[in-house]
C-alpha cells in the first residue's frame, strides 16, 4: 500500500511589524533620512521606502491591495470628550458577549446615552454591525465639519472689505470702521484677526489671495518676526538724551520725526517727516537727490511752511543726508536731535509711517518719476485714515485742530 501523501506543512510567513512601522514613522515625522531609520530599526531600506512612500500588491487574481504612505504629521490631538478607538474596542467588545449599553458605559466611563448614539451613528453600514475601526473612521470624518468663514459666507461683508482695502487700510481700521458704518449688524463685524486669515487662506474665505498687495507689506504669507539688519553707523549729532523731556509724552505738539524712503539702488529718495502728537505725515520732493544739501533745503522749506508752535524740534536717523543740521537749525530755527545707532524705534511714528508709504511707492521703484503733486495726494491718503492709537481720530483732523490752538 503506497504511503499516504505527506501533509505539506504551511510555512507561516513573517508577522505584520506593525510596532516597527510606527516607530518607524515616528523617526520620519523628526526628520530623520529612510537609511538612518532603516539601520537604527534593523530593517532594509527598500522596505523603509515602501513604508514612506506607499505601495500597490496585486495577487494572482488581479486583485490590488494599496497601502497608504506614512504621513510625516504628526497625528492631530483628540479632546478626551470624544470617544477614542481604544473606546470603541472596549464598546465591541462588550456588544460582542451580550453586555448592556449600560454595562459598557459603566465599564468606560461614559454616559449611557453617549454609548447608545455612538453605535447608532456608527455602525458599520456593510457589515450590519458595529465594528471599532469602521467606527474610528466614520467619527473622524464626521468631527471635521468644514464650514465656511464669516467673510465667505456674507457677499456684503466681503465687498466692504475689498473697498477698504483697495484704498490701502489696514485690517484692523477696516474692523473698527465697520462697526461705524453697519451699527446693530453683529453679521457685518469680524476682527481684524478673521480679516488676515481670510486674506491668508483665500480658499475658504472668498478673498482674492491677490488682494494681499493692498496690505502694507504686500506679503502673500505671513513671516516670523526678523531682526532688523543693522546698518553702520556713519554720522552723529545731538542724540536724544539732549532732546526736551516733552517730547517723549507726545502731550506737547510740534515735535516731528524725518527720514528718507529710498527707491531703486538708493538714486531716488523722499523725505518723510510726521508730528508725533497727531501722526500728521508730510512727503517731501527732493527732485531726484538726496545728499545734505537738498535735504537742509527741502525739508526746511516744508517746515518752515508751518505755524511756530508746530515746529519746535525735528528728530531724525543716523544718516549723513542730515549731516549740515546745523545750518538747518540756523535756517529754521529748529534744533535737529539724531537716534542712538542702530535704534530706528526710537523714531517709532516715523518708521510706521514709512510703512504706510511703502504701499504706494514699493522698495524697487525709481521714486523720480514722482511728482509733488503726487505726493501730496499719497499723503492725503494716509492723513485720512482712521489711526486707532488716535482713538480712530484721523490724523488730518487732529492736526487741523492743533493748528488752530493758540501756542503753549
């Protein structure tokens, strides 16, 4: 009798490294490279690549398994409100050997009630059943809820802000004016916060990611705070230690900051000077140049336009345009104070304003081919806004009504 034909023994193949891919994962979410990963896991790299990168199996019956890449984020932070998979194992599992949804609520904690919704809301709709990982997927897709913004949801809202902004104002002047223009209409008020964001994220929001131009900077994005690169310091004069103690309470009108806004490779220049009690900006036509004589010139002609009681001091940056100071306070009669080096915050108004202008006349631009008249109409502009460390006062209004005060 021939002998019976051996059973073949089924040869188990090697066991899911399902720890080994999550640290694995982990390694790649720091940044370390797949060879590095590979060796500190004692794994081959092709293996690693697969992980990384995903892959498509497909057996002999044309049937194709695909195995997602591993996300290098780190997986989002769930509230302990919700319900966690480990949970919904638990809640299975006692489904499975016939427990009461009260059993298993007192088992994990929860209400009854959030028990019974969870298996209502999630039960597995193929399978007929609850099943935990069907349910993880169901409640995760379910907590996202998108919805749209304020600003994208509100065609009235979103055409006042594009007006606002196509006339240069900031975020934050734009939130307070709307509170002006629309009082007892809480759906036409957003912060300046919700304003950026839309900017920032045009998708949701139905602002034109172009719109950002209008914005001081013109960034598309938004940056991490930067040092401000130094410049050397080639000239000093009287430093502010010297200045009048009103000056710093800004109580005391007639005090004023100056500095030049500079076009393409420093060719062309304006003169910026701003009153520190008002914000009041005046724009200065240097006609193409910028050494001290034009700007002694220049400037003092536009200062000396003044009344007597708003002109008392200038302060000005370390640079050499302001080098014949002296011949300007003979001029004017209006003393000439200079920053400590490297400290352009002590011309904070200033420096702000700088800003301001620099959405008129972006860095690059040959400034030559300005006229005054243009300038005085940027500087209409700005004189016009709403400024919130002035209570919202424009600055042109403010100023007007110093000018009709009689001198302290």
């Amino acid at each position: 009798m021939p002998d019976s034909p051996r059973k073949r023994q089924k040869v188990a193949g090697a066991l899911p490294m399902v720890e080994t891919r999550k640290k694995y994962a982990q390694l790649m979410r720091q940044g370390i490279s797949n060879a590095e990963a590979c060796r500190t896991l004692n794994i081959n790299r092709r293996t690693g690549m697969r992980w990384r990168h995903g892959r498509t199996v497909t057996n002999g019956h044309g049937h194709a398994t695909t195995y997602a890449p591993i996300s290098l984020k780190a997986p989002p932070v769930i509230s302990p409100r919700y319900l966690s998979e480990g949970e919904r194992i638990q809640i299975a599992d006692g489904l499975q050997v016939g427990k009461s949804l009260r059993q298993i609520a007192a088992e994990i904690g929860r209400s009854p009630s959030t028990v019974s919704r969870e298996v209502i809301r999630n039960r597995s709709p193929r399978l007929k059943r609850y099943a935990p990982r069907v349910a993880q997927v169901l409640a995760d897709a379910a907590r996202k809820r998108p919805r749209p913004g304020k600003i994208a949801g509100n065609p009235q809202l979103r055409d006042a802000i594009s007006k606002h902004l196509l006339e240069q104002w900031s975020p934050r002047q734009i939130s307070h004016q709307l509170r002006i223009d629309y009082p007892g209409q809480p759906e036409m008020h957003v912060v300046h916060e919700s304003i950026y964001q839309a900017l920032y994220s045009s998708h949701a929001s139905g602002l034109s990611r172009g719109m950002s131009r209008h914005l001081r900077t013109g960034r598309r994005g938004r940056l991490s705070h930067r040092h401000t690169t130094k410049r050397r310091s080639r000239f000093s004069g009287p430093l502010l230690g010297e200045r009048p103690a009103e000056v710093d309470s800004r109580l005391v009108p007639g005090h004023w900051e100056g500095d030049l806004v500079c076009g393409t490779f420093n060719r062309s220049a304006i003169a910026t000077l701003v009153e520190r009690t008002s914000g009041m900006l005046l724009l200065v036509h240097l006609s193409g140049k910028r050494d001290a004589a034009t700007v002694r010139e220049r400037v003092g002609q536009a200062m000396s336009a003044l009344p007597a009681h708003l002109r008392k001091s200038l302060t000005w940056d370390q640079g050499s345009e302001m080098a014949e100071y002296l011949q300007f306070k003979k001029e004017t009669t209006i003393p000439v104070y200079f920053c400590d080096p490297h400290s352009p915050w002590q011309r904070g108004s200033n420096e702000n304003t700088n800003g301001l202008v620099r959405q008129y006349f972006p860095k690059g631009t040959n400034l030559n081919l300005h006229s005054p008249e243009r300038l005085a109409e940027v500087a209409a502009k700005i004189n016009a806004r709403p400024r919130e460390s002035r209570n919202w006062e424009p600055a042109q209004v403010h100023f007007d009504r110093l000018k009709k005060q009689p001198p302290i």
